[in-house]
C-alpha cells in the first residue's frame, strides 16, 4: 500500500513537471499538444474508491492549471474524466480481477490497455478542447486539434507504460 | 432517517462531483478578473520561477540564434544612429552658415517620453483561442498594468495586464481580447487589429474606413492615439483584403511581424505621460 502511494506521489509530481515544462510547450505543426498527465489517472489503481478517484483528478488538474496559467481548464476536465473513470473501468477490466490491482499491460493485457488508456485520453483531450469556448467557431480546426492532440499524446502515454512495464519485469 | 444517511453516503461521489464542477467552472469563468487578484500573485510567483528555471536551460540552447537577432538589431540601430549623427551635424552646419546668432537648444534629459525595460519570457502560449504571456519582470524592475510590450525586433507583442511582485502577465496579440489601434503607414488610414483565433501568425485589421486606400505589401504600425505604444512601431504586412458581406472590402489580413513561436526576448516600454493624457483624455469625456 505504501509502495502504491510513494510510486503515485512520484508519479504525479513528475507528470506536472514534464507537462507544463516540456509538453505544453510543443505544438506539433500548430495543431498537436501532447497531453500526458492523463497517465497518472489511467494509473490509479482500480478499487480505489470513486472519492479519492475524484479528488486526485481535481488536484492533479488544478496543479496543471496553476502551473500553466489556465485557471479552472484542465481541472474541469479532469474531473470529469475521474468521474467517467469507474465506468471505463467496468467496461474495460478483465473481469476475473480479484485484487486491487493497477492498470498495466501485465494486468490488463496489452490489448485491453491499449482500448482502456485510448479511451481514457481521448475523453480528456475532446473535453480539454470543447472547453475553450471558442473551439466551436472552427470546426475543422478543432477536429484536426483533437485528433492531432490524441495521436501524439497516446503515442507518449503507450511509450511511458512500455517503459514501465519493462522495468516491472 | 438511517437509510437517507445511508444514500447519502453510498452516493457522496455525485455530491462531490457535483460540488468539483461547480468550483472548477467558477474559476474557469472569473479567470480574467482572478488573474488580477491578490490571491493569484502568489501562485504567479510560485509559477514564475518554476517556469524561470526551465526557461534558463531553453535560452541556452537559443543562445547563438538569440545572439544573431541582437546582433543584427544593434547593427541596425547603429545604422539609424549614424544617420541621426549626420542630420545633427547638417543642422548645425546649416545653422553656422546662415545665422551666426543662431543657438542650439540643448536637448532635455527627460525630451523623451518613452523608457525601455528589458524583459524575458517565461512562459508562452500560441495554441489556445486566449493566450497569454509571462516575463521576468515585475513591480519591482518599475512594470505597471498597461504597458505596451515590443519583441527583441523591434515589433509589437502585446500589453501588460497583471503585475507580481517579479514576473508579469502579458496579453498577446494572440488573443481576441487585446484590440490595438494600428494605421497603414503610407497612408495613415487607421483601424483596430484583432486577432480571429485561428494562425498565429495573422491577425485582421478592422474599422478602416471604407474609402481607405492600400496595397498588399503595406507596412501596418501603431497608430500612437493609446498612449501605450509610440507611434510606428511595425506590426505587420498587409497580405490580402477580406471581402465582407456588405461588399466593402475593410477587413485587412495582416502577417504579423512577431513570430510569437519563437520569441524570447522583449522591451516592456512605458510611457512617463502616460497618466497625463489618460488623465486629460477622461476629462475631455466627462
């Protein structure tokens, strides 16, 4: 249990380093950010309980928001994807799950990570767009940012759990 | 009793969903006037410096290009220096021969109006519809809300809105809030500059008069009339008229001048009258 709680503090500290440090500053041909803190959500482990799944979501947005100048944007977003997370999860976990494990391709299965953790960023990504009041008024623009966006930031995401779970074995 | 606790309880997780949301879109909406309040300074500062520390390892790795930049910026002000030096000079001379009596004015120490701070960015954005900037620079090194600030180039990049202690925020021209009075320079028609959200690197130069005479390759600059910007500090090229529904064809597209991707560097300027005319142009309102 504190193994779990030590790895997420790091977890969480590192991804809104990199985030508001590296990633938000890359826009790949004007169109694709990376969004990649959504992992540390995507990481949380699966009976956690909706609260805290909540709670976390709200801080680790609000510690983005703070950092990046955005008041109230990703932290909207977030919890919104915290709350949508518990029924992800149960259409996504494999159902012989007995343990409070944490979402991996050990876990899971390569394949099911992959359509959990896609879906997962996709929400957010589509969520942090249509935030911005004024995505609407070009739709082709705000399709081809979502998309964009959603590549890149999967690829990053699948890139972080490959690492991950490599060191794990 | 029991049992309404209890459903309480089983679904506290809507109760506080409910109650995130709300908060989140509060901050979400009085974003603007929270950036200027006190509780955000010290969280501008917190997020200063951390964005301080990374920008230090990112203008390293600039540091040839930015010094290229500068390099020919100096040259080219020494070039404007020298001929200022020769008109001095013909002045003079013309003065020598004409009027033996004639005495040169000496030119006051505070002649000009305008100071120059220098500042570094910290933090930039040009993805989202309202971007913003922040600079090293704060109430400390003399910057103060509505100031005008120009890229390394010489070129317009946005105004001042909230000050800390050491960092400040700025408006970009990138942002459908800021609206600069801008005139072609040939030919002194002015209008408004806007930006539409989409490329940052155009924007749209609207409220020109109808009968407004330009060309595609017109040099765009500040009109001087906000008493934030001297007067014919470049902006941006006219690339193309935009048709409007009416068939008035008053709507330029203007390429900007700042590559705000890349900018780093820039000159907070302020304006030692500034309270002067703003306080004679309130006057002139009442």
């Amino acid at each position: 249990m504190t193994k779990i709680f030590v790895r997420q503090s790091i977890m969480f500290v590192s991804l809104v380093f990199l985030q508001v440090c590296l990633f938000s500053r890359i826009h790949v041909f004007g169109v694709a950010t990376p969004v990649v803190y959504t992992y540390f959500l995507i990481k949380l482990p699966v009976k956690l309980s909706r609260n805290a799944v909540l709670f976390l979501a709200a801080l680790i947005g609000l510690s983005i928001d703070i950092f990046g100048y955005t008041l109230g944007l990703n932290m909207l977003a977030t919890i919104i994807v915290g709350f949508m997370r518990y029924m992800l999860l149960r259409l996504f976990k494999p159902r012989d799950l007995i343990d409070n494990v944490i979402p991996s391709f050990g876990t899971f299965g390569r394949n099911m990570f992959f359509r959990y953790a896609g879906t997962v960023t996709l929400l957010h990504i589509t969520l942090l767009f249509a935030i911005d009041v004024n995505a609407f008024l070009v739709p082709s623009l705000f399709i081809l940012r979502i998309a964009g966006s959603f590549i890149i930031s999967s690829l990053i995401i699948y890139g972080l759990e490959m690492i991950y779970s490599g060191k794990g074995n | 009793m029991k049992n309404l606790i209890r459903f309480i309880f089983n679904n506290f997780h809507w109760l506080l969903f409910f109650a995130l949301i709300y908060f989140s879109a509060w901050l979400l909406i009085n974003n603007s006037e929270i950036q200027r309040s006190r509780y955000l300074v010290i969280s501008h500062e917190i997020a200063g410096r951390m964005h301080t520390a990374s920008s230090g390892i990112s203008s390293y790795i600039h540091l040839k290009r930015d010094n290229e930049a500068l390099t020919e910026r100096i040259a080219g002000l020494e070039q404007e220096l020298m001929l200022c030096r020769k008109q001095l000079e013909n002045i003079n001379h013309a003065a020598h021969l004409r009027d033996s009596t004639f005495v040169m004015q000496p030119i006051p120490a505070g002649f000009s109006s305008w100071r120059f701070i220098s500042a570094r960015l910290v933090h930039n954005s040009i993805s989202r519809t309202e971007n913003y900037i922040t600079l090293n620079r704060g109430t400390n090194d003399g910057v103060r809300e509505n100031m005008g600030v120009l890229s390394a180039k010489g070129t317009v990049a946005g105004l001042v809105m909230s000050v800390s202690p050491n960092f400040s925020r700025v408006i970009s021209l990138l942002n459908p809030k800021s609206r600069l009075s801008c005139k072609i320079s040939s030919t002194n028609f002015f209008g408004s500059l806007l930006w539409d959200g989409k490329d940052p690197r155009y924007c749209n130069l609207g409220e020109l008069p109808s009968h407004a005479v330009f060309k595609t390759g017109d040099t765009i600059v500040t009109s001087g009339y906000s008493a934030t910007f001297p007067e014919g500090i470049p902006v941006g090229i006219v690339t193309d008229a935009l048709e409007q529904k009416s068939g008035r064809s008053n709507y330029l597209r203007i390429n900007l001048l700042t590559d705000f991707s890349t900018i780093r560097e820039v000159l907070i300027v302020e304006n030692r009258k500034r309270d002067e005319q703003t306080k004679i142009e309130k006057e002139g309102a009442e």
